[in-house]
C-alpha cells in the first residue's frame, strides 16, 4: 500500500491543523510549527511498524478532532507516567498516538 497524499492532507490537516506544501504528485511537506516531515508515495507504507505518537497542548481538543476528521479512537484516554495520551487509527489505518505532558509541580527548597 502507497501513501495516499490527498487523504493524509485531509485526514492531519482537520485533526491538527498542518499545512502542507506540495512538491509533485507524490510528495508533499507538512508543518505544524513544532515539527516538519513529509508524505511520501513513493515509500510503502508499513502497518504495524514502531507506534508514531503526535505531542499536542491540548488532547480533549485534538481528541474530538481526530474524530471529527475520520479518526477511529482505538485506545481512549489514558493517565502514564510522562502524562496523557490515547491512540487512534488514521484514514488509512494507520495506528497513531497523541499526548499532553505531564505538568511537573516542582518544590524549590
């Protein structure tokens, strides 16, 4: 299976909010401010490879808009120890996670 572009820049551009530049057909680059990759179909895409997971400010917000965008949620959210996260598969099946960070309350002696 082959990336699809058009649907990965939907599916990520509802959820999260990314942009996208497009280089051709079949490659395209993604920003979000904080990160920048791409999609490429020119690579297979590997299901049940290591579980890519998305750090956000916000997971109630972006846990509705996975879902809005067509995300299935997988795993609702949960507590561990580095803070929150849940998992859900993308438009094309692709198993991802999003998470918030732990707030530390540090004491200064």
């Amino acid at each position: 299976m082959r990336c699809d572009i058009a649907t990965s820049k939907a599916f990520y551009g509802q959820a999260f909010g990314w942009i996208f530049t497009d280089y051709g057909l079949a490659y395209c680059e993604l920003a979000s401010g904080k990160i920048k990759s791409r999609f490429d179909a020119s690579f297979p895409v590997v299901i049940g490879g290591p579980l890519v997971v998305l750090c956000d400010d916000d997971l109630e917000v972006i846990y509705d808009r996975v879902e809005v965008a067509g995300g299935v949620i997988v795993k609702h959210i949960f507590y561990f120890l580095g803070g929150q996260r849940f998992q859900f598969t993308d438009s094309r099946s692709i198993l991802v996670g999003s998470m918030v960070r732990a707030q530390l309350n540090l004491i200064q002696v």
